[in-house]
C-alpha cells in the first residue's frame, strides 16, 4: 500500500496521453468555390486600371492536419483565371484582350484557430504554386477577333510561363465537416515569356471563396 501514490501518480501520464493525442486531427475531402482574378502591369499603369477582373471557378480537394490553435493546409485544385483588359488607342477603334489561363493549383498554408479546439474562426497564410495547364488570348480590334492557344514553349500560340508562384491568405470558418475560406493571392513571377510592349511584365492577381466538406476528422493516432 505504501507504493500505492506513487502508482496513481505514474498513471496520470497515461491518462492524460489519449486526450493530448486526440488534440490532432487529419481531415480531408472535396472543395469547389469560385474566384476573380486579373492581371498587373507595372509598367503600364494605365493599362491595368483600364482592365476588369474574370470571373472563374475552381473545384478540387483539400487536406488538413490541426494541432490545438495550429494547423497545416494543402490541396490541389482545377482554376479558372485570367483577366479582361480594355485600351482604347489613337484611333476610334475600340481594343480589347482577353485573357483564359487553367491551372492546376497548389497552396500551403499556415493556420491559426481562435478555439484551441480548431473549430471556429482562423486565419491562413502561404506561398502557392500554379502549374498552367491550357487557355487562350482573344484580341479583339473593331469586329474582328483573333484568338490563340495559351501555353508555353510553342511558336503556334500565345506564349507565358508554364509555372506562377506567389503568396496568398485570408479568413476560414470551420465546423466538424465543413470550412468555409475566402482569400486574396499576389503573383510574384512575372507571366510573360516574350515581353514586348504590352505585355512585359504582368503579374497574376486575384480574390477566392470557397467551401469544403472535410472527412475523416479523428487523430494521428486513431483515437
């Protein structure tokens, strides 16, 4: 008997260690939302004000792993992007150009629950990778219009970067399935891959929403 309180305290530990375990979760599942994204031209101020933003959707999945207030997200998706940019030249006939790129898409994100539980509010940040996987460029002069494939490495279309990279945050709503995000991204390599005078130097921009229905919402451990 006289052992006895040293046992019951060499036990806490194990007590205790099913709960610490079950504070880390894996989740993962679908996730679909929509964007509007444009381009920036740092050279040609003018010339990105006169633009208008495209809208584009995205479908995918995500996974997540949360620790008390900290997680880590990923996932990939299919995205819409692109931009609609309008220039009214020396002459009175009306230019516009319109930009479709499709990228596989690729964020990493650090996250911050407000709960110690994960649930509820957070916040996210992180760089992102885009690898473009097709699109066009549509120029249209007067009432005529000329259309190319976007991609890179081929003389027959319009060419950029096969690769964008950036950083992107925002805020999140999560439930026991559900998360809930809405973030903005800053592109950070130029797209053009053969500058000329309209289009050296453009950078992708954008602002996201999405939903996700997250499974399998139990610890590393299995508990």
């Amino acid at each position: 008997m006289q052992h006895l309180p040293f046992f019951l305290l060499a036990g806490i530990p194990l007590l205790l260690a099913p709960r610490a375990q079950a504070q880390s979760t894996f989740s993962f599942g679908p996730q679909a939302g929509a964007n509007l994204s444009t381009l920036h031209y740092p050279q040609y101020a003018a010339f990105s004000s006169a633009g208008t933003s495209r809208l584009g959707l995205e479908a995918g999945g995500v996974v997540a792993w949360q620790h008390r207030h900290w997680g880590f997200q990923s996932g990939l998706s299919f995205s819409q992007q692109g931009a609609a940019n309008h220039a009214r030249p020396y002459t009175n006939v009306a230019e516009s150009i319109d930009y479709r790129f499709n990228y596989l898409r690729l964020p990493l994100s650090v996250t911050y629950a407000v709960r110690s539980t994960g649930l509820g509010f957070q916040v996210f940040a992180g760089p992102y990778l885009s690898l473009l996987v097709g699109g066009s460029r549509s120029y249209r002069s007067g009432n005529q219009t000329t259309t190319m494939r976007v991609h890179a490495g081929d003389s027959n279309g319009y060419n950029t970067q096969v690769l964008d990279t950036g950083l992107q945050g925002g805020l999140g709503y999560r439930t026991a399935h559900l998360l809930f995000q809405a973030s903005g991204s800053f592109g950070l390599r130029n797209l053009s891959a053969e500058p000329n005078e309209w289009d050296a130097q453009y950078y992708s921009r954008g602002v996201r929403v999405s939903v996700a229905y997250l499974f399998g919402a139990q610890s590393l451990t299995g508990q």
